[in-house]
C-alpha cells in the first residue's frame, strides 16, 4: 500500500507548498515575546525532510529561484534608499567587517577545542552565520560534504538566536545621530491657518526646504488652488501640511490656526486619492509632473503601502503610489486619467523588466573571480540579484522600461520567494540534521554555532549604536550581516521603517563577501 510519505515524496511541489503552509502556521504561534514568521518554513521543512532522505532530493532549482526572487526584490525596494545614504552608512558597513572577523575567530578558536577539524568547523561558521555561497565555497576547498553537516546543524541556530537578538533591538529608541528620521516616522497633518501679515509664500519656513507643503487659499468668498510664489495678504486662509513640528512653524509666521478646516469644503475645489498606475508617470519625480501648470493643482502627500509621505519635489513616484492632489473640481476626471487610477493594472507586473532584471542578477552570479590556492569566487545567485536589484532599483527607470514594481506586487514576490528558499533548504537539510542532531559532535558544533551568532550578533549591534545608527537600521544590518532572509522579514514584521531594508542592502552583500574569503582560511586551519 501507498503512504503518505510515498506520494508526498513523489511529489517534490506538493512537499513543498505543505511545507510552506504548516510553516506559516507555526511562524504564527507566539513563543514568549517572539514569533518566528517565515522561518517557521525552515524548522517545518527540517522535521518533514529528516522523515524520507527522498524529500529533500531535486530541490536546488527551487531554492535558488525562491531565494533570487527574495533578494532581488529587496534590492528593488531598498536601492534608492541605500545609495542615497551609502556615506552614512560606511561605518556600519566596517562594523559588520569587524562583527563577522570576530565570528571566524571565534569558531576558530572554539572548533580547534571542541575538536571539530577545519571542514566542521568550516561548516559551523557559514551555517551560524546562514551564508549558502559561503558553505558552497566551503564544500568546495574541503572536497568533502562535511561542512554541510556543520551547516545544517548550526543553520537553524543562527536563525533563532539572530530573531531573538533582533526582536531584543528593532523597536528600540535609542539615539541615532547618524539616522535621518524615516518617513514612516513623521506622521502628516493639514491643518488651516489665518493669514495676519502680508508674506510670499516662500518666506513661509518649510517652504522653501520643502518641509511643509501648501494646498488650499480662501480669499474673500472665493476658494481656490495656492499658486506657487503666491503673496498672502492679511486675512487670507491657507491650508499647510507636514510634520506637526514643521507645520506648527509655518503657522506660527502665517498667523493663527482656525478650526474650521478649508478641505472640508469641496464645493470648488477637491481633494482626492489617484493610484498611480500609468507607467509614464512612475520614476518621475513630483516637480515633473508640474501638476500647477497642467491641472492648476498640487500635490500634498504620497501613500506607499503603510508609508504616508509629503509630497516632496524631488519625491520620486512608483507604481502603486496613491497621491493626494488638490485640484479643481471640474478637473478631476483628467487628473484621474493622467495618473492612470487603476487597481487592477498597479496588480500587474512587467515580465520583460522583471525577467530581465533577474536574468541580470542572475549573470552577474555567475561571474568568477580566481581567489589563491585556486578557488573561485562568485556572487552566486544571493548577492548576484541583490546587486542588480539595487541598481535597477536606483535607475528607477531605463527609457520606457520602469525597474520598480508596486509595493504590493514587490511583497507579494517577496513573501513567495522567501517561503520557497526556506522550505526547500529545510527539506534538503532534514536528513543531515536528523543524523547529528543529538550525536555528542552534533552538540558541540550547536554550542560553536550559539556562541559565534550571539557573540557576533551582541557585537555588531553594540557597535552600530556606538556608531549612531538607529535601532531599526541596526536590526535590519543584522540581518543582512547573519544574510538571513527570514531575519528581515521578521524585522519588517515589528516595525514600518524603510530603513530596515536600506541596512540589510548595506550588509548582506558585503557580508557573503567577507565569509567566503574567510572560509577557505577556516577549511584548511
């Protein structure tokens, strides 16, 4: 008779998917102030594969594509941010450097005493610190699959200890000089403001540094579009949004705020949401869009997923961005054709520039570097796509082609491929954890593994603050830096900061590199 195991094994998709689903389940439950998230995939697919060595075979097509999909789109989502702070966060990046030597010193250290040998050892360090590439360039100095043992072992440690550490970090408030605010942090208000001396609009504060945005002018019994460079007279109503601190300022110069809000009445004038969904306008910025000249408007705020931002110039727009514009009334229906307003095209992605952009990363991942005593070095298909996501991700937009897709669609992509990496390595993986789990070699390499993450991980986010990075750039760096996916999405489970991201970007590539150098020292030490 047929088992369960049988058709299951016969099936590598089904495996799979059932994987994924009791591993989301489990990444729900609570366990005390933490909730394992995507990584419940990996510990589910580690108890299904150690069941049928059949399970984890013919799983590597998988795995890559689940993890490509994963880090490429990341780069996509974080690359603007992180080449715009690329200056400030260069003392980040020589924190992790010295986080990461300190771990290979460590299980150097630790492995020699617990008796492990280079390949073990090897194995323990890339497998603490999660790093596919790194094990893959250990396997091959080794010429043995010994370090993949060590791997497995210490794999799902360095992913439990990182969470821990990072949900100990992300919500922090601890100062960070160094850390712009995020705009997830700002919070946006409108308020209306009585006008009691005569100003230009430009000598109002946050005007002219785009601190503030002006939306709404009542004049008389006539109610209108501000005009930029308008002059303000005494009397005169204005509508001013920003950032409270920023919006009490400009207030303050104007005159008083008045409680009767102007955006209430929409008799002439309107306010409303357009969901950017016409490919011309993504990658433009807002200043492009001469929104006054074209539709005698403004633009005041831009939604992008959780994020409410003002409408800044030099702002740029994605697809799947909903914009606030105050417009004449009677012009609304052009306004809603020029943005597009489409939910079911911001749905859609472009094959050609996503298939392109993965294929770039992709080849990229290929490209070979010769390293002394004759191994090769490559980005492999993690850092490959993670780099070219960040670059495309920077361009915005090549001509007709727009890189960047909608948030939605990004996180969509993004949880996909993050549930497929985990539970196929778990799958693979199972046998060989299974075998040295509770072997007396087993448990040393677990120790090995628990004190070179937590050691590392203590380290590199003591230094990002002594450095003034802010808490979540720090957690973020630390996933990065472990190169744990499920460590990000955890982070970005906590807390809405686009800086998560940016500091993941900056470590985890720069991460890969400096463990594979480091494991061929460890392999023959």
């Amino acid at each position: 008779m047929t088992s369960v195991l049988d058709v299951v094994a016969a099936s590598p998709l089904l495996a799979i998917v059932v994987v994924m689903a009791l591993g989301t389940v489990l990444g729900a439950v609570p366990f005390g102030p933490v909730r394992f998230g995507p990584a419940g995939a990996l510990f589910v697919g580690l108890a299904v594969g150690a069941l049928d060595p059949r399970l984890g075979e013919g799983l590597a097509l998988v795995q890559t594509l689940g993890l490509a999909l994963f880090v490429y789109t990341v780069g996509l989502a974080a690359g603007n941010t992180f080449f715009r702070d690329l200056r400030r966060q260069l003392p980040l990046m020589a924190v992790g450097v010295g986080a990461i030597l300190v771990a290979a010193a460590t299980a150097f250290g630790l492995g020699g005493l617990a008796g492990l040998g280079g390949p073990l050892t090897a194995g323990t360090f890339t497998g603490a610190l999660t790093s596919t590439p790194a094990l893959a360039a250990a396997v091959a100095a080794a010429e043995s699959q010994e370090p993949a043992v060590g791997y497995s072992l210490a794999y799902p440690v360095g992913v439990t200890v990182a969470i821990l550490v990072v949900a100990a970090t992300v919500t922090r408030r601890w100062p960070g000089p160094r850390d712009p605010q995020p705009a997830a942090g700002l919070g946006l208000l409108a308020v209306t403001a009585q006008v009691e001396r005569t100003t230009t609009l430009d000598d109002v504060p946050g005007v002219r540094d785009q601190g503030v945005r002006m939306s709404y002018l009542a004049r008389g019994s006539r109610t209108r579009v501000i005009a930029p460079h308008e002059l303000l007279h005494p009397g005169d109503q204005v509508v001013v949004v920003g950032p409270q601190e920023a919006v009490d300022a400009a207030v303050a110069h104007l005159g008083v705020r008045v409680e009767e809000h102007l955006a209430d009445d929409r008799t002439t004038v309107e306010n409303q949401r357009f969901v950017v969904s016409d490919r011309r306008i993504a990658g433009r910025t807002v200043a492009d869009l001469d929104m006054p000249g074209r539709f005698d408007g403004v633009v005041t705020r831009v939604r992008r997923g959780d994020l409410d931002l003002l409408a800044r110039d030099d702002l740029t727009l994605e697809v799947g961005d909903r914009v606030l514009a105050v417009v004449p009334r009677e012009r609304l229906a052009e306004v809603q054709d020029f943005f597009g307003d489409s939910e079911r095209r911001v749905s859609e992605i472009d094959p050609v520039t996503v298939g392109g952009g993965l294929a770039f990363g992709l080849l990229l991942g290929l490209v070979t570097l010769p390293l002394p005593g004759g191994v090769a070095f490559a980005l492999g298909s993690a850092a490959g796509p993670l780099l070219a996501g960040m670059v495309l991700g920077r361009l915005e937009r090549t001509g007709p082609l727009v890189w960047r897709m909608s948030l939605a669609a990004n996180l969509t992509i993004r949880q996909l491929g993050l549930l497929l990496f985990l539970a196929a390595v778990g799958l693979a993986s199972g046998q060989a954890f299974a075998e040295q789990a509770l072997t007396a070699t087993g448990l040393r390499v677990v120790l090995v593994g628990v004190v070179v993450v937590g050691l590392a991980s203590v380290l590199f986010v003591l230094g990002a603050r002594a450095v003034g990075v802010s808490a979540p750039r720090a957690a973020g760096a630390l996933a990065g830096l472990v190169g744990q996916p499920a460590v990000l999405a955890y982070a970005g489970s906590r807390v809405v900061d686009e800086r998560v991201e940016a500091g993941y970007a900056a470590l985890f590539a720069l991460g890969i590199i400096v463990k594979i150098l480091l494991v061929q020292v460890l392999v023959i030490a």
